[in-house]
C-alpha cells in the first residue's frame, strides 16, 4: 500500500482542482466500460446470435427445398419467389459458377464466425459470407455450379445501433462531467484565493482585500487566516513602535557620550574611547535592524541590475581601503517586486562578507523557474558543511567568522536570511567556483 501511494504521489497531478477531477473522472470511466461490456454482452452477443441463428435456419429451410424439389426452373423460381415474399431475402440463383474466395474476418468480427458456424449446421453444403461494407451477403453452392446467392440488410442480420448507444452513453458522461468541473472549480477558486492571499502576506506583498466564501470549511480557514494576520500585523506595529522608542533613548545616551569625548579634545588616551563609541552605534543599528526586519517597508517594482550594481557601489565606498575586489558578471535584465531597501541591505551583507574574507568576489544572476537566482563566489576560507546551516542563525561566530556583518555582531548572514524569508525565498550556502564559498539567494518572481 505504501508503494502504491508512493506511485500516486510521483504520478498524480499536484494541484487540488486536478486531482479532485481524476476523483470524479475515474469513476464514470469505470462504470462506462462496464456498461459497455453489458451492451456488448448482453445487446451485440446475444441478438447477433439470434438473427444469425434465424438467417441461417431460413437459409438452410430454402436450400432444404431445393434438395427436395426437381431442380427445375419453375422450381427455384418458385424458392425464389418464397425468400423474398416471405422471408425478405433478395435472392438470386447463379449457374455455372463457383463460390468467391474467402473474406478474412477482422478479429471483433462476431458475425461472420457465428455465420459459419451456424451454416455448417444449417445446409451442409459449401458457404461464402461477407458482412463488411454493405448487406450482408451469403453464398452457398446448393449444387455442383449452382449458388444461391442471399443478400439482406445489416439489421436483419445483426444488431445494429450499438455504436449509436455508445456515442449517446459518451456525450451523456461528458455533460456530466462538463457540470461537474464548473461546479468543481467554483469549489477550488476559494482554496487558491486562500493559498494566494496567503503567499502574498508570507511575502510581504500589498494585496486586494481577501473575503473568505465557499464551503463553511473553506470559510473557517478564511476566517482563521484572517485573524492570524491580524495578530502578525498588531504584533509588528507594536514591535515598531517599542524598537524605535528603545532606539532613539540608545541612540540619545550614545550620542551625549560622543558630547561628554568632544569636550575632552584630541587626546590620545580618548581616542579608544571614541572608537569603543562607534562601535557601540554601529552595534546598537546592526540590532535594531535585526529586530526591525524590513521595517514596514512596502514592495515595489525592482530593477534587479540597478539595485545589485548599486549595492556594490556602497560596499566598495564603506571599504575604501580593502584590497578585494568585486567584478559584476551577468545578470538578469528583469524587474521584481521586492522591497527595495531590504533587497540592497541583504546584498550588501553578503558582498560585505564575501570581501572580508576573499579577496576576489563575483556576483551573478538569472531568473529560471519563475525564480531570482543570485550568486555570490569568493575565493576565501569558505565554511565548512557542518556548520552552514549554523552560520545563519544570529549572534553565532564560527571559527572563520563568515558569519560577522560590518561590525562583528554576528548578525550579517541572520539578517539576510530573514530577508529572504520576508520575500518568501531563502539563502543557500554552496562550495564556490572560486575555491571559497558560494551565496545562493533564491526569491520568487
């Protein structure tokens, strides 16, 4: 059973509107060939053997007549005259011939093999039949060079009308299940609804208003997405609200000591001091920033070139002294909605990190499978596999230290995937081409 269901998962369609129509389709089509092989059993076998039973019993009756009479021509004249005025036969007399070769029956035909055998013992004489492409014709050599040549319509001969049912059982199954899919599809447009403004809120995106409708199940969900988001978003605001309170108390104290070591001058032993003060700022706006996340910020259309080569820029004038250098490769000439001021702070993270510790970084980019592939490669320590999926989580320093931002908080890399995330893609972490470590930022366009 499990490697049946295993064999449904890899072979079945993955959407819910596909599926629920195999549900439907399966079904009819299964009781469509039974009652197919009813009527054929039951409707085509059996009345085609009966009407050939009867031609054959009639057949053998004239060619018994025959037998009895004196061969003459009043005689078969008189046969003659019997097939057509009482039993509906057109009947012709051939003299001097021979029976045509015979005619391979295709393999459903079940006529022509009744036909022979009921023929056999019927007249016991030598017989041709051909029911394909017209009347059915029966030859059979009453005498030496004399034929009795029989012919009649299909459905004096056979059953008749069965492709006729079949079509009607055809066109029948398809309204119904025609019916069935726009009643179907009323039923699956509230679950995509659903699927789609979710997606959109995981994404960060700005959508219409959701309305929950459909099934009351359907309806339950809406209405339970909706007071989720509820939640998400009074939660954010009120996170907001607290961190920039809390920032700007920090960002006072920091700045009344950058006063307090103003008023001392340039002197050496405040120099330390000084340097310690800027840290702690830098520190102070790298935490917040984590915390923050994406700060509110509304998605808009992006131009990815621009915003990458713009990313690049800063990083290279924050690092005026750094002997790495950054080379732009190929990128994708698309424009994404994404929120633009976090999609710029996550490359940047990246790049700041790549140029820390390589000194030859490259940055690269596609769009393939409805998805923004960027890359980043330098030829640093790189980390190891065993501590990769370590390196995103915050406030971790590895042994390489490929997970410091600008200021050694250990938040470079955390920040970038929670970008990522809020963009409803992820960061990947790979060997790289250059001999050190990859970046791999997927995002969905």
């Amino acid at each position: 059973m499990n490697s049946f269901n295993r064999f449904l998962e890899r072979h079945l369609p993955g959407g819910l509107y596909q599926r629920a129509l195999i549900i439907l389709i399966a079904p009819v089509v299964l009781l469509q060939t039974l009652m197919a092989a009813i009527i054929l059993d039951r409707h085509w076998d059996n009345v085609t053997k009966a009407l050939g039973r009867s031609l054959s019993m009639e057949i053998g009756m004239l060619v018994d007549d025959f037998q009895r009479s004196d061969k003459s021509a009043e005689a078969i004249a008189a046969i003659e005259e019997r097939a057509r005025e009482r039993l509906r036969l057109d009947m012709d007399v051939i003299h001097n011939a021979d029976l045509p070769p015979p005619v391979e029956p295709p393999f459903y035909a079940l006529f022509e093999r009744k036909m022979q055998k009921y023929l056999t013992r019927d007249t016991g004489r030598a017989f041709w039949v051909n029911s394909q492409g017209g009347p059915v014709e029966v030859q059979v050599e009453v005498d030496k060079g004399t034929i009795f040549r029989i012919r009649t319509e299909t459905e004096r001969a056979q059953a008749s009308g069965t492709g006729g049912l079949l079509a009607l059982m055809l066109a029948s199954s398809g309204v119904l299940l025609g019916i069935a899919m726009v009643f179907l599809r009323k039923q699956v447009m509230p679950i995509l609804e659903l699927a789609d403004a979710a997606k959109n809120f995981g994404m960060g995106r700005t959508t219409p208003a959701y309305h929950p409708r459909g099934a009351d199940e359907i309806r339950e969900a809406g209405n339970a997405f909706l007071d989720m988001r509820r939640r998400i978003a009074r939660h954010v605001e009120q996170r907001t609200d607290m961190l920039a309170g809390v920032s700007h108390d920090l960002r006072t104290i920091v700045t009344r000591f950058k006063l307090e070591l103003a008023v001392l001058g340039d002197n050496p032993k405040v120099h330390p001091l000084k340097e310690d003060v800027d840290e702690m700022q830098h520190m102070l706006e790298d935490y917040m920033a984590f915390v923050k996340g994406d700060g509110g910020e509304q998605a808009s259309d992006v131009n990815v070139p621009d915003a990458i080569r713009l990313s690049v820029e800063n990083v290279e004038r924050d690092r005026p002294d750094s002997d790495s250098t950054v080379q732009v490769k190929s990128l994708p000439e698309a424009t994404v909605r994404l929120k633009a001021n976090a999609f710029r702070r996550l490359i940047a993270n990246l790049l700041s990190n790549a140029v820390r510790y390589g000194h030859q970084v490259q940055i690269s980019g596609e769009v393939k499978d409805h998805r923004l592939w960027i890359y980043v490669d330098d030829n640093g320590p790189g980390i190891p596999v065993s501590q990769r999926e370590e390196a995103f989580r915050p406030f971790v320093r590895l042994d390489n230290a490929r997970n410091l931002d600008e200021t050694g908080t250990g938040l470079g890399l955390a920040i970038a995937q929670d970008i990522a995330h809020a963009h409803g893609g992820e960061i990947i972490l790979e060997d790289g081409p250059l001999g050190g470590l990859r970046a791999v930022v997927r995002l969905p366009v």
